[in-house]
C-alpha cells in the first residue's frame, strides 16, 4: 500500500517548517555576517546623498 494521506501531509508540513527556519537562520546570518556591513551601511546612507534629491 502506497503512502497514506495522513503520513504525506505530515512529512510535507515537517519539511516545510525546517525549510523555512532554515531559509530564515541564513538570512539572519547573512545580513550579520560582518563583511556585509560596510555594502549595508552604505546601502542605508544611499538615499540621503546630495545626487539622490530631487530636481528643481
């Protein structure tokens, strides 16, 4: 007998839910990481620079 429907929706929800904490914990990683830091702060400033204004 193949895979009941009970065992299928449990597997598919398990994978899911790590899927996503681990999909979650590598983004929290990357934006920690610390040689991403000077791209982000840069990243955040971008806006607020003099060519950024808008035209008169």
């Amino acid at each position: 007998m193949g895979i009941e429907h009970d065992s299928a929706v449990w597997f598919s929800k398990s994978f899911g839910l790590f899927y996503l904490m681990a999909l979650s914990l590598g983004v929290v990683v990357y934006a920690y990481w610390p040689s991403n830091r000077k791209r982000f702060d840069n990243a955040a400033k971008s806006i607020l620079r003099e060519e950024d204004r808008p035209w008169r």
